[in-house]
C-alpha cells in the first residue's frame, strides 16, 4: 500500500508471545483502516516483519549482571540488523523484560525508532486519576520500567509482595511457556485479586506479554481494567506504519 512504512517487531521472548504481538498488530492495522475509512483488503495492510530469535532469559540476565551468552542483547541486536536490513522504520519489542535495555538497542539503531512499551502505557494512563498495580517479572520489577515511566505522568506503581512475585513467575515460566494455561491462569488470578483488593486498584497491567495470554478477566473485581501493554504497543506500532509523515520526521 502506498504511503505506508515498513515496520518490525522484535519477537521470540517467547515465541508464542511474538506470534500472539503479530497477531494485535494486523488486527490494530485493522482497525486503522476501518477509522479512516478505508476499504480493509490484504493489499492495504502495510509489510511488516516478525523476527523470531532465540533470546537468552531476560529475568535471569537482570539478576546475574556481566558478559556472557546468558546475556540477551547481542541476539537482540542481531535480530534489529536483520529488521534494519528489511527496511523497518519503527520496531516494536514484544517483552516488557527486554525493555530494560532499550536504551541499547536505540543507540546502536539511531535510524529507526524502537518503541518503548511502559512509555506507551504510561502516556496511555496519563490524566485518568486511576489506581494502577503491576503484575510481570521479577526482570521487569527490578529494572523499574513502569515505576519510572509512570511516576513521570504522576502515577504511583503498586507491586506484588515477594511470594506473590514467585507466583507470577511459576504462571509464566511453569504455566504458559510450559504450555499449562490452567496453572497460569490460577497463578495470575491469585495474585492479581490480592493486589488489586490490598490497594485498592482499578487498573492493573498486565506487564508481561505471557499474562494475558491466560488472563482476560478476575473473578469478582467488577470494574478493575486489565491493560494489556501488549495492545497498545501493537496499536501505536499500526499507526506509525501508516503514518508517513511522520516518517519524514523522524528521518530529518
């Protein structure tokens, strides 16, 4: 489609959260189009690019600090060479843990504009007067991602305690990468209940891009909103892909 760019995503954190990111990013795509009124077909959708890579644990990289091929920056920058060489203009990371080197992958690919997925949410939640917890990594908690995005727009992050933590971690590594959704969803819904009722939330984010694969909704929390970052990155990745302007912007 004319006027559109060519954008990336930078997957394989796990695969089956790359693959589900793709999946938010056509239907977001989608959406545009029924927005601005124009016809949805194949043709209209703008090329985009999927790099699935095998990317050493973010979490366990976070807390073991050093060189090393446990290290997951090298396979990423690979993976943006790879994208760049495409002709991806905007990448977005579908792992909220990756982000914690973000600042990397921006500075060796000045070129093209790598998202930031809390910035995204942040921006999103900005004005709302809402409560908001976090359920994700230990990787994502101890970089700070979300504290620091949100305290920006004036928003406190609640966080679950040390069990609830070990909790999320068994949901995601145990239930949805161990391809157990039940147990994922049990994990998920515990801890989100206790977070939400201890603080008294109306939102909660659902940072990690392995939750919502197993948790749309909690049992008895009439009204707490489940914000997938997810989706909104996909959703702002759908807008600079058609958005040409702002390509000559960002190139000047």
């Amino acid at each position: 489609m004319n006027g559109t760019r060519v954008v990336g995503i930078l997957g394989g954190m796990g695969p089956a959260a790359g693959a589900d990111f793709a999946r938010l990013f056509v239907a977001a795509c989608t959406e545009h189009m029924q927005r601005s009124g124009v016809p949805v077909s194949d043709q209209a959708f703008p090329e985009h690019w999927l790099a699935q890579v095998p990317v050493p644990d973010r979490s366990a990289a976070l807390g073991h600090p050093g060189f090393g091929g446990h290290q997951p920056l090298e396979p990423m920058l690979q993976a943006m060479g790879k994208l760049a060489a495409l002709g991806a203009q905007t990448v977005a990371v579908a792992c909220n843990t990756a982000h914690a080197w973000h600042g990397e992958l921006q500075q060796r690919f000045p070129h093209i504009e790598v998202l930031h997925v809390a910035r995204e949410v942040a921006r999103t939640l900005a004005g709302r007067g809402v409560r908001v917890g976090l359920l994700a990594t230990e990787g994502t908690y101890a970089a700070g991602l979300y504290d620091e995005a949100l305290l920006r727009v004036g928003l406190l992050c609640h966080v679950p305690d040390a069990f609830e933590k070990a909790q999320l971690m068994r949901g995601i590594y145990e239930g949805v990468k161990g391809g157990d959704l039940v147990l994922a969803r049990g994990c998920f819904t515990q801890v989100a209940d206790a977070l939400a009722r201890r603080h008294g939330l109306n939102t909660l984010i659902l940072g990690c891009t392995e939750i919502p694969l197993a948790l749309s909704s909690v049992p008895g929390l009439v009204g707490l909103e489940l914000v997938d970052p997810a989706a909104l990155l996909a959703r702002t990745l759908a807008s600079r892909a058609y958005d040409s302007a702002y390509a000559e912007a960002y190139a000047e």
